[in-house]
C-alpha cells in the first residue's frame, strides 16, 4: 500500500541475512561453482562444429589407378575417415542405413576410362542426412574434392581464404566465449527467482512486507549476493577459456568485465520479473527455462541469426543475451572496443535497466496480493 | 492521545465478484486482548491483512493508533507487530541472527538493537537457544521467537494470526502468559484462533462468519445476545453416559430444540417449563448430571452460525 517501488531502506538488513543464507546452503553454492566448470568442460571439449573424420564406405566398382587416386584425395581431405571398402551397392547402402557410414561414395566401372578420355568422370555420394551438422559440411568436401581432383588436370582459378579472428576456426574459440552470458544468465536468473518465491511460499515475505524495508531495498539486498556468485562464475570461465581452452583475449578485460555487469543487471531483472510472477518454485524453475531457452536458442549462441527467419529476429532483438554475445565475441575474438560496439552495448543496458524497472514496479504491486 | 488502537469502518475487500470480507467495522482499545474469531475461510486473515497493510482495502477505511492506513502505510508499520499463521522467520538463521535482521529491518540503531534483542531473549526465555539454528527449535519456541522478532521495535499494537496452532497446551499457556504481559503494558492485541478457551481470556471477541462481522462484544454480552438462548428457554448440561446416546434421546424429546455434543457432555436447549428433574428422567441419568448452564463461547457462535445457515 502506498508503498514506493524505489525505496531502499532495509538493503542492508536483507543483505546481512541473505549472505547467511548463501553460505549455509552448500550445496547450491556448490552447484554454482561447479555447474560453469561442468559446462565449460562439455562445450570447450565434446562440442566441435568443425567436421573432421567422418566414417565413410566407399565401393570401387572402378578399381582402375583413376579411382585409387580419387580414394586417396579423400582420405587427403581429412574430412573423410575412409575406413569401410564394400563389393555391392547393396553393402554400401547397408553401411549408411546402419549409421555404421555418414559418407558413401560409389565409384562407377568406367571411372579411369572416362577420366583418361577427358571426359566428365562421375562419382555419387551419399550422403547421410539425418544430421545436418555433419551433412552440410561433408556435402561441401565431397564438392571441393572432386573440384580438386579435376583441376589437376584443367587449371581453374585459385582461391586461396584466410580466415580472420579465429584462423583455426577452432569451435572453442566461438562457443567458450558465449557460454560466459549463458552461464551467468542461468546461475543468476534461477537462483534470484527461487530465492525469492522461497521466501513468498514459506510466508517470510508477508513478515518483510510489514516491516518499513523498501521495494528496492529487499531486492537489491537479495540480487547482492546472486550478483556476487555471477561474477565469480564469469571469472572462472574467462579463466578456463583462456588457460584451458587458450583462446586469447584480443580486448580489453577491463571493458569486458565492465559490460558483463550490465548483462548481470538485465539478467538478476529477469530473475526478479520471473519471481514477481511465481506463485510456487516450481512456477519459479519453469518461468527462468521458459525465457532461458529461446535465449539461448535466438541469440546466435548455436545458431548464426542472419539465417533465421525474420520474426525469430525480431524476438532476438528483444534478448539481452543476443546484445551480450556480439560484446563477448566483439571483444575477446575480435579485439573490438567501446566504440566498436555502440549499437549493442545501448540497446544491452536500455533492456535491462527496462526489466529491471518493470521487475520493481510489478513486485511492489504484486506482492500485496 | 485517544485510547483508540485499531478503529476500522466498512472494510470491505473483494477478488473479483467474490467478497471476502463486507463492510466490517471494529474497535480496538490499548491494552485490550481482542480474540477475532470464525470459521476457516470466513475472511480472518484477509481482515489482518488489510489492518497490517499487505492487502489494499477495495474500500472502507482503516486506522492504527489515529495513523490511516492507506495514507501513513510507513507509519504504521512502525506502529505495528505481525506474527503470521505459519512460522515465518528464517530456520537457517540463528534465533539471535533472526532477531538481529528485523533489528535492522526496523533499522534500530546498533546500541538499541543489541539491548532490545537482549530484553527479548530474557522477556521469551529463549536465553538457552540464543546461538542456535532455529529450524531446530520445537513449534512452541518457535512461536516465542516469532512472538520476540514481531515486538523488537515496540510496537504499540500487535496482530496475531493464530498463533497457537499446532503447538503443545503447555506451550500455549506459556505463549498466552506472554500476551497477557504485554497487554497489562498498554500493547493492544487482536489475536484469531480456533481455540474456545484462547476466545474466553480474550476481553472482547468479534465473529466473523463468510465475510461479516456477525458478533462482536465482550463474553458477558455476547452470551445475552439475542438468538443464543432464545425466549422461553433454558440451557442444560447433560452428562453420566455416552454423549451420542442422548443425542439420540435428545431427538426424540419435543421440548428439545437445540443439542450440541461437548465432550463427554450434552448440552441441549429445551423449553423453559421443563423440568431438571423430568430431563433427568427422560435421558435415563441421575440428576445431579444435569445442570442448568449459561452458554459458553461456543455455544454463542454455533447458535449464531446456525441462525445464519437457517437465514
């Protein structure tokens, strides 16, 4: 009742009892710290978009020097792992079908002949595609191979790429760097949230809300603590990246450090939008999912966003994680500095010092109820 | 300065088209004990909520020792103490870590946080458990700890929404001692509970029944109120054999108009020319078990919910 969304009173009373709380529950500040390393591990590790050694068969119905040649152009390529020689069409389906194969390649009978002659030599690939991450690129190899082969003989032009940022286009350098936002978003944006419908489940809110401690004050006094761990696990992860994984930070750190604490901002707002909702923790755990994935999902963490349809764009535009992400990758792959990168860091902060607003204001509404 | 603590006139709060509390006005003076009574879901705490300010009154007005509670919401938090129907602190803290946080809720100054959370602890003989967690405290003390952090700024007028539930009859009258000595100090005190021997030691009772104030006064004038023993009858206890036997005799006698089971004991209300002697005779019991009784508290408030449900 008549009560000021922007009152701090009471931040540190809230602060002093929420440090003990944190530090009493072990356990999930246990999960805090260790769920960054766990993640880091599986995406700097097990998640490669770079694709290498592919199983592929391969029939030689051919077996004239043309078509060994063509073999070992492929195995050349290291895109292709050749490793299963089959006699029949049949078999080489059989290799494919039991996913034993992603590639197959059948080489027809008059491979040498054709080639000898000068004429168009074909070979069909198959490919599977039931994985598209795999498909695509092993499409392109498959192309560039046969290119290849052919230009011994006809010189065509010569392309010669240099990539730029990330030479090796090494995955780690691409997904390390984002998973800093996703870490920081998740560990943040679940733990405030639950905190706080903790507390309105076990009835401790309505006993705050009797006493004069301001809107602001209780959710700048719970968000501390939360805000604190956010940067402990963004620090662990720059770490890991750039011990573990070895990607070099071509930007500022101090810039970096800075512009994740806005993130936090957004991201501790949209905890709190989620728990001036929630009824129940449960509510609370699937509120944080419901907006977490189509963070993760829309903001280019996987996917490139020029690809996506338009309106998928758009929604994109209004994640703070999609702002975050060009700052991450703009800074640690591409050395970019403030200038560089106006346009994001303004819209990242306008979106979160809105949510965090809106959290505010609905909660001293909300909480009455 | 009147010696008026809680003044409230037409409160009324609906969600919706559903109305959860109508148009109820209520006195409360200083250092009175006011048990408010009613079923679950009658509108109890939706009625402390709104004198605490958690709930916004859809109208009427309120006021707490003079201080409106719409416009002076900072005020009367200050003014008053909550202890809500469950335990509402912090298990994970300690019982002094607790105290210490609502300390600084009310952002008592360090040296008069320190002596108030001292005076408490002795005031609720929580000395042994002062550095203890305080989800291992058993309900009764937790209740005093609630009882300690509700009244750590003085307030001067204290709700309590049934602050007795589930814990143990010794742990009750210890928790009723400790509300008698604040009101003897001028706190005034609206209490809701289910217990009938909790609503007797209140000075004045209220009953609210689906939404309305239906009773209000003190024991004395609540039982003479019309409706409760109606004119031309009397009440009696009758006890010396199973209760629910001579409920079923009571059924069948027609000068019998209302019968209650109280225990071991039945209380009917009978006509006023029947005899102790001929009641005695028809329930098949010696006479000296039945009495002539004035009704309790309980009997008030069934015979007004029962007028109601008839209505």
């Amino acid at each position: 009742m008549n009560r000021n969304p922007f009152d701090v009173r009471g931040y540190g009373a809230v602060l002093y009892k929420e440090l003990r709380h944190v530090a009493r529950d072990r356990v999930t500040l246990g999960l805090a710290i260790a769920l960054p390393i766990v993640q880091v591990t599986i995406f700097g590790y097990a998640l490669n978009t770079k694709v290498e050694h592919v199983a592929t068969a391969v029939l030689n119905e051919d077996l004239g020097p043309a078509s060994v040649a063509f073999i070992d152009a492929l195995r050349a390529s290291q895109t292709f792992k050749v490793d299963h020689l089959v006699a029949t069409r049949g078999a080489l389906m059989a290799e494919v079908v039991s996913g034993r194969a992603r590639v197959a390649f059948d080489i027809p009978p008059n491979f040498t002949a054709d080639v000898r002659a000068g004429r168009t030599a074909q070979v069909q690939a198959l490919i599977d595609g039931s994985d598209a991450s795999i498909a695509q690129p092993a499409y392109g190899a498959a192309t560039a191979v046969g290119g290849a082969f052919l230009n011994r003989t006809v010189p065509q032009i010569d392309v010669r790429p240099r990539v730029l940022f990330n030479p090796g286009l090494r995955s780690a350098n691409f997904f390390v760097p984002g998973l800093i936002g996703v870490i920081m978003q998740l560990i943040t944006m679940f733990l405030t949230a639950l905190s706080i419908v903790g507390e309105r489940e076990r009835g401790t809110l309505d006993q705050i809300m009797v006493t004069p401690i301001g809107a602001l004050g209780l959710m700048l006094g719970k968000i501390t603590p939360y805000a604190i761990i956010g940067v402990i696990d963004m620090l662990l992860v720059l770490a890991a990246m750039r011990w573990i994984f070895a990607v070099p930070i071509a930007g500022s750190l101090v810039l970096l450090i800075t512009l994740s604490l806005g993130f936090l901002m957004a991201a501790l707002g949209m905890g709190l939008l989620v728990s001036s909702a929630a009824r129940t923790q449960v509510q609370a755990m699937l509120g944080v999912l419901a907006l977490t994935l189509p963070s993760i999902l829309l903001s280019g963490f996987f996917f490139e966003r020029s690809l996506m349809p338009p309106v998928m764009q758009w929604v994109g535009y209004l994640i703070p994680l999609t702002y975050f992400f060009e700052i991450l990758r703009g800074i640690i792959l591409r050395g970019a500095g403030l200038t560089d990168l106006v346009s994001p860091v303004i819209a990242m902060l306008a979106l979160g010092a809105f949510v965090l607003v809106a959290a505010s204001i609905r909660f001293t509404r909300g909480s009455s109820a | 300065m009147t010696d008026v603590a809680i003044e409230a006139h037409a409160l009324t709060k609906t969600y919706g088209r559903r109305t959860v509390v109508h148009a109820l006005s209520l006195e409360v003076s200083r250092g009175e004990i006011f048990g408010f009574l009613g079923p679950n879901g009658s509108g109890k705490s939706t009625t402390i909520k709104m004198l605490c300010g958690l709930v916004e009154p859809t109208s009427g007005e309120a006021s707490i020792c003079e201080l409106d509670i719409r416009k002076n919401g900072d005020a009367v938090r200050r003014t008053i103490g909550y202890m809500s129907q469950s335990f509402s602190l912090y298990s994970d803290l300690t019982v002094e870590e607790n105290l210490e946080f609502y300390g600084r809720a009310y952002a008592l100054p360090r040296a008069r946080r320190s002596k108030r959370i001292d005076e408490l602890i002795e005031f609720s003989n929580l000395a042994q458990f002062r550095g203890q967690l305080a989800a291992t405290l058993s309900g009764g003390w937790k209740q005093r700890l609630a009882l300690a952090a509700a009244l750590l700024h003085e307030p001067r007028v204290l709700f309590l929404d049934e602050p007795t539930a589930g814990i143990d009859p010794v742990a009750r009258r210890d928790l009723w001692d400790l509300l008698f000595r604040l009101s003897e100090s001028g706190v005034a005190l609206f209490v809701t509970t289910h217990f009938m021997d909790e609503a007797e030691r209140c000075a004045r009772v209220g009953y609210i029944y689906d939404g309305e104030l239906i009773a209000i006064g003190s024991r004395d004038e609540l039982k003479r109120q019309a409706g409760v023993t109606p004119e031309g009858t009397a009440r009696y206890s009758v006890g010396g054999r199973d209760a629910i036997a001579l409920l079923g005799i009571a059924r069948e006698q027609p000068y019998v108009r209302d019968a209650t089971i109280f225990g071991d004991q039945l209380h009917v209300v009978v006509t006023s020319d029947v005899a102790a002697e001929r009641i005695a005779a028809d329930f098949g019991v010696a006479a000296a078990n039945v009495e002539h009784i004035e009704p309790s508290l309980e009997d008030v408030f069934v015979a007004l919910t029962r007028a109601r449900l008839r209505a």
